[in-house]
C-alpha cells in the first residue's frame, strides 16, 4: 500500500527549520523510504516566517510538494498564522507552548503543545537546538520514522562536538512528546 | 562497492554528475537559484586538480567555458533565465566552432528579475532559439535529483560526442528541492571523450568534411597550430565568404545533429500502452502530470504519461508515435504556451490538444491537471 | 628561416587591412617580440575579438582563437586557467577592449592574470566603417560623430595601471623599432601586460579627419610622442597632446593562476 505522509516545519527564519527538514528527510532515507524535502527561498528564507517542507513514503514520490499537511510543526506565531491554512484531516499540529490556537484546526485534529523553546533555553542552556527538541517532539508524537534513525540522522548532520547536546534535545523532546496530554481538539 | 546514498538539492547532484563525467573547469557569475552549482564548484573543484573562475558577468563566463574547452578541458557554466540571456552569443560561438561545454539553466519565474525563487518554464524557447542565427541544439531536462545526476553526466557525453555545447534545463523545484540519490563510485554511465586527431599537425583539418559529420579536435597547447573563429569556415578553420563552402558547413552542423536523433533524444512514458488521454510534460510539471496521471487511471479513466528527457531536438517521434491512439493529449507547462506549439506542430491535426498553462510562479497542482483530463475524457 | 615564414600563415595572406595601415607594423612588432622572448611555438596561443586589428590572430601560425565582440580577454582567461602552461597572448583593438569589452579588460587588470595584451589604437572603428570609440580623442570627426566628438576618451594606460595591471607601456606604429622590446618586456612580467601600440587607420580615421597621407600620420605619431624619461621634466600643459611612450609602468603582484596553484597544493596538503 503506497503510504504517502507530507510533513510542514515552521518557525522564524534563523531557527533551524529548513535543517530539521533535512534532517527528517535523511532520517527517512535511513529508513530505507523516498524523501523529498523543499522549502522558502528568498527573503522570506532572511527572517520572518520560513518553511521546510518534506513528504515521505514507502515508494516512489511523484508529485514532490506538500499541499495538505498531516504533520504540521510551528514554533512561532506568525508561522503558524502563515502556514496552517491547509491542514488535512486527521492533521498533527506540534506547537511550542507559547502559541495561541485559532479555531479554524480541521476537525479531529491532534494538539501537541508543549514548552519547546523553553525546554531549550531552560533545560539545555541552548536555544540553539530547540529545532532539535522540536525534531524530537515530532517524531515521538507522530512515530513517523523510528528512534533510532532520527538519531543517526541528527547526528550526521550536527557539527562535530555537538553530538551529546544535540542527543540530548532529540531526547528531551521525545520526553515532552511523551509527556505532552495529546488530545483530540 | 555498494553506492553512497544521499539527500541532495538538483543543483547539487548536477555537481556531483559533473564531476563523475570529469568536469575540470567551471566559471559562473553568481545567480539564483542556480547559485548553489558554483558554490560547490569552487569548493570542489581544487580538491580535484580542476579550477574554478568567478568571473565579472555571465557572458565572460561563457567565454572563459570555451577557452577552457579549447585546451581540452572538460568545462561548463550554470546560470538562470536572464544570466541565460546574456551567454547567448557566445553559446552561438561555441555552437558554429563546436567547442564541446555544458551550460546549465536553473529556471525562475521570469521575464526580467521576474521570480528569482520560484519555479517557471519560460526559457524553454529561449534554449532552442536563444541564439542568433540558424542553429541545432541539444537540450536535456531532469524532472528529480537522481536525473539530475545521470543527465549532467549524459550532457558532457552528448556534448563531447557531438562537439557541441549542451543545454541542462531544470527548474527551480527541481533545482532546489533535497531527494535521494545513489552515487555509484564508479558512474554506471561510460564516459565518453570527443573525438581526437589521429592524423600527422601538419595534415590535420578542425573542420574535416571527410571524417564523418564530427570533425576530431585538437587541444590548443599540442602543436596543431590551428585557427578557430565565429567567422564562417571551411574545413580549414579559417574564413570563407564562398556559398558552395558555407553551405557545407550550416549543412553539416544540422546533420551531426538530426542523424542521430536516436541516440541523443531520451523520453519516458508511463502507462502510454492502452492510453487514450495522453498528458505530456517535462520537468518537475512531469511529476505532478504522473501524479494526475494516477490518479485519473484509479477512477478508471485510460491516461498516460509522455516526458520528454531531450526536449531539443524536438521529439517528434514520441508525438506520432502515439498521436493516432489518443483522444486527446493534454500538454501541461509552467509558461503560457511554448512547447505546447511545438506538439501542436508534431501532432499535425491528428489528435487535439489540451493546454494546462500556469505561470505564477507555483508548481502546477496534479489537481489541476487531472481536472483537464476529465474534461477531455 | 624568415621570422615571417616561421609565424605567419600564407594561406591567409594577402591580409585585408588597408594600405598604409599601421596594424602590419603592431603584428609585426608582435611577432618579433615572440621570437625575441623565445616563447615556445607550440605552448604559444593567440586570442583576439572582432575589428580589423583582431584579425590578426588568423595571420599568425600560432593555436590561434577568433572569438566574439569585446570578449578576447576572458575566453584567453579560460585558456589560460585551464592550462597555465599555455603563453597567452591577446590582440585587440579600441573599440574592442574599451568600449564592448571594457569590463572584462579592467577585470583582466585587478586579477592580474598571465595574459598579455596588446591594444592596436587607431582611434576609430575600421571595420564598420568610421564610428567614434572610446579611444577617439575629443573634438574628432567619425560617422557618429558628425560635429566633433564630444564623447570623452580614456587614457587605456592609466586605466590599466590602476586597474592593477602590473606592466603596462605604449608605442606608435612611427616607432616600430623599439615597439617588440616593450613587448618582449610584457610577455616576461609574469602578471597581466598592456601595451598600447598607437597606429594609424587612414582609410576612415586619416581621411575624415584630413590628417593627410599614412606617412603623414605616422609623422604625427613621431612628432607628438615623447619618451617616458623626457616627459617626466614636461608640465602637463606641454604634454597636452603628446602621447608618453615607453614603459609606463613595471610592478608585482601575485598572479592569478599562481595563487590558484597554491591553494590547490594547500588543499592537497602538499605545501
């Protein structure tokens, strides 16, 4: 059965996202599934609002764009103002704490709300890898590729000496996806 | 030894695929959203023994690809629409003094500055007839990553087969999106080289008439003291006003071409063997056109898919070959109507045409493909 | 064996420059220098762009490159990038290098690439006739410029010199004896050379501007030249219409390709 799963990530440009799309991609591919990743260029790439987008599946993708998110990550509001206009049903919606909801969510969609960024800032003292932490969130509360494969992804990608932080984001993410009280909206 | 595997943007398989067919030299001007394709040049070219130029625009840039050629350097460019525009007359050059290159097109949304990120098809003309004066060419477009990879590969083999400049076509989705590639250490393609002299530098001749339609070229720099120049020339290279001698050689320009249209032109179908809706597209259109393809086959509806690989030399057997068991072939494009004409042409009343035409500088939806597809089922 | 015999190319003879047309002297000049700096014949590559003075690439029994308007100087850049080995050396004429060609000439200049560069000045576009260029003194007649030129010229050595070419020296086709020293002396500096060989074209440039028979414009180029080392103790006003000839500027610079080598050595780890 030809499985097809189109994943959006968004955040403030400079946050990481466009990595942590790569990173998922890879992870997928580790997997042994297809993986395309795209994502904004140009000035929305130099601040604002920015998107990384990555669809995966189990056979070969043809059409390579997301249009009806089922995963959707916003770490800000204004990406989250910006991006989640097309949601498909049944969508998972993984938000930092500090954003506020519209009622607009497709029906039966699943909130993970959890502290993101804090947990970055606070827990590790680097804020650097929320999009790590994030990474972390989303795949524990999606399943979407296993642990082990987001993890050997994260860490071929990460700068050399930063493998144990970066380890220790994708974790606490897990935990706060595991932690986090999921339920339907 | 098994392949790598590895997440790569087209731009950067189409640096990988130029290094595979022995890319040794590379100048370029900066510009989106072909940027990336210099930017992995210049870092990996020293580490090869090749160079690397950044040079003042795109037309001296072209120019330095030739000169390159000349010593018998594998050696190309890579540019988008309005860069494309400014290397035109020197890509003419290379063309009627059959210097061998590969100049890339990165495709954005256009005329002018237009788009500079977003995907469009607009230079696809622009790639056949770009140029002044009467001329063949060979283009190629990649639709993924992967073909991105094999077909630089293949545009150095054409290019140094036929000692002719090669144009890559890709769009910016293309071009930019990340997909998996295999890259096999050794490339699975067999490289190919141009043809060298084999006679005495005393009786060599860079335009001989009597060695087939691709005359063998020298190096500069091994004694052949030969001439080249975009004045109209004899098989001696120097220049020539006579009609009888210009004639042979526009003549033989096209034929090294034309005659051997089943070696340079690459297509793929899909679902093509009881088709009665053909959709025919290229490039990354090509993939939401499969996409729409599917999905009208699951409502029962008998669609195919025609790509053109080698989109100059216009395929005109892929169109005949299937225009009489169509009822229709839907043509779908990121410009408002260029090859579409060109299939208009080829299909010569046989079978009607749809056009789904978009430029807004999106990838044109699979949806709104498959909607034109029912309306001519 | 005549130096003619040897690095010319008699199929292509007779040319097609006019007579009394100073761009046989500069070639000639061009090719005594060759033979003089004892460049090796086969490793020796001329590029030129298009004008009667590139035409000259196609008299010379060298691997020789005629190539586009204005666009000699990066298509030698190429040749000369892709095998350093390689002598290159690139004709050109005013209009060619100055006007349709003037960025990459400056560009030529800053990256102070291998190449030598000789520009046959005859102040006007022969090919085409007689149209003004860049290299037109004020106040001259051409086809575009009707009523006097009111275009401002350059002055092509000071623009090379501070460019960052590292050799840079004019002549006159009037002073053809000492013009293959100044070459010479270009092709040896290891860095990009500009000579200026001042000639004259009087087919459209003498005849529009009635300066008389070939013999008396290259009486004027003997009359208004002035050595390098005698204008030093001129004022500027006494040099207004002179021409300084000889060698203008001699310095060092890294050369491009050279840095280019060391930093694929450094890469290779073999430095």
């Amino acid at each position: 059965m030809v499985e097809r799963h189109e994943v959006r990530l968004s955040g403030s440009g400079g946050q990481g996202m466009l990595l942590a799309g790569i990173i998922l991609a890879e992870a997928a591919i580790l997997a042994d599934k297809n993986a395309v990743q795209s994502q904004s260029y140009g000035p929305e790439a130099r601040g604002g609002a920015s998107r990384s987008e990555v669809v995966i599946s189990n056979t070969d993708i043809d059409y390579p764009k997301v249009t009806q998110p089922e995963i959707f990550m916003a770490l800000t509001q204004e990406a989250y103002n910006k991006y989640h206009h097309d949601l498909g049903p049944n969508a998972l919606l993984v938000v930092d704490e500090s954003l506020s909801l519209t009622d607009d969510l497709p029906e039966k969609s699943r909130v993970v709300r959890v502290p993101i960024i804090e947990s970055a800032t606070e827990t590790l003292k680097r804020p650097i890898v929320a999009n790590i932490v994030a990474l972390g969130v989303l795949v524990g509360a999606s399943s979407i590729v296993e642990h082990e494969f987001i993890e050997k992804a994260v860490l071929n990608r990460v700068p050399r000496g930063t493998e144990e932080l970066n380890r220790r984001a994708l974790d606490l993410g897990f935990q706060l996806a595991a932690g986090a009280v999921g339920g339907n909206k | 030894m098994s392949p790598t595997v590895k997440l790569l943007q087209g731009n950067e398989a189409c640096v990988e695929g130029a290094l595979a067919a022995g890319v040794k030299f590379f100048a370029g001007y900066p510009i989106t959203p072909s940027t990336e394709i210099a930017e992995l040049l210049a870092e990996r070219l020293p580490l090869v023994g090749g160079r690397f130029m950044q040079m003042e625009d795109e037309i001296a840039s072209m120019a330095a690809v030739i000169g390159a050629s000349l010593t018998g350097t594998k050696a190309m460019t890579a540019t988008s629409g309005p860069g494309f525009s400014l290397k035109q007359e020197n890509l003419g050059f290379a063309i009627f003094t059959e210097i061998p290159c590969v100049v890339v097109n990165v495709m954005r949304g256009g005329p002018s500055t237009g788009l500079p990120t977003s995907p469009a098809q607009g230079d696809v003309m622009q790639a056949r007839w770009g140029t002044h004066g009467d001329h063949p060419v060979i283009a190629v477009y990649p639709a993924s990553v992967p073909e991105a990879y094999e077909l630089t590969i293949k545009a150095f083999n054409l290019s140094e087969k036929y000692r002719t400049p090669v144009i890559m076509l890709m769009d910016e989705v293309v071009g930019h999106m990340r997909e998996k590639v295999e890259l096999p250490d050794v490339p699975q393609i067999p490289i190919e080289e141009r043809p060298r002299p084999t006679v005495s530098k005393e009786n060599y001749l860079p335009y001989d008439n009597n060695q087939g339609d691709v005359p063998p070229l020298a190096n500069f720099g091994d004694g052949y003291h030969f001439h080249v120049t975009g004045l109209t020339h004899d098989q001696t290279g120097f220049p020539t006003s006579a009609p009888a001698k210009a004639k042979v050689l526009y003549e033989r320009l096209h034929r090294k071409i034309e005659n051997n249209l089943d070696d340079i032109l690459m297509w793929e179908t899909k679902d093509m063997e009881d088709a009665e809706i053909g959709v025919l597209a290229y490039g990354s259109t090509a993939r939401s056109a499969a996409r729409a393809v599917s999905l009208a086959r699951e409502q029962g509806i008998k669609a195919g898919l025609m790509r053109p690989i080698t989109i100059w030399p216009f395929p005109e057997k892929l169109i005949t070959q299937y225009a009489s068991q169509l009822k229709s072939l839907v043509v779908a494009e990121m410009n408002l109507g260029q090859y579409v004409n060109e299939v208009e042409r080829a299909a010569q009343g046989q079978v009607p045409i749809k056009r789904v035409l978009q430029a807004n500088g999106e990838l044109i939806r699979p949806d709104t493909i498959l909607q034109a597809i029912m309306e001519v089922k | 064996m005549m130096l003619a015999e040897k690095y010319l190319r008699d199929a292509m003879m007779p040319h097609m420059w006019c007579p009394g047309c100073g761009h046989g002297i500069i070639l000639q000049a061009v090719i005594r220098a060759i033979d003089k700096a004892g460049l090796e014949h086969d490793k020796t590559v001329i590029v030129s762009g298009i004008g009667c003075s590139s035409r000259a690439s196609g008299y010379m029994n060298f691997d020789t490159l005629h190539t586009t308007h204005g666009r000699a100087l990066p298509f030698a850049s190429g040749i000369k990038m892709a095998n350093p080995d390689l002598n290159v050396i690139v004709l050109t004429g005013d209009g060619d290098a100055l006007a349709i060609g003037g960025n990459h000439f400056i560009h030529a200049c800053r990256r102070n690439i291998d190449i030598t560069t000789v520009i046959f000045n005859n102040s006007i576009y022969g090919m085409t006739s007689g149209q003004y260029s860049p290299m037109t003194p004020v106040g001259q007649f051409a086809t575009t410029s009707p009523y006097g030129n009111i275009d401002r010229n350059f002055d092509v050595c000071e623009l090379a010199k501070s460019a960052g070419a590292t050799y840079v020296a004019r002549s006159t086709a009037y002073h053809a004896p000492s013009m293959p020293d100044l070459i010479v002396k270009a092709i040896n500096n290891k860095g990009f050379s500009v000579v200026e060989a001042v000639g004259q074209c009087p087919t459209y440039y003498g005849r529009r501007n009635k300066l008389g028979s070939p013999v008396d414009m290259l009486n004027w180029q003997k009359e208004h030249a002035v050595n390098v080392a005698a204008a030093a103790h001129l004022t500027p006003e006494q040099l207004a219409d002179k021409l300084i000839i000889g060698e203008l500027h001699n310095s060092s610079a890294p050369e491009f390709t050279e840095k280019y080598d060391q930093l694929v050595a450094r890469l290779q780890g073999r430095e």
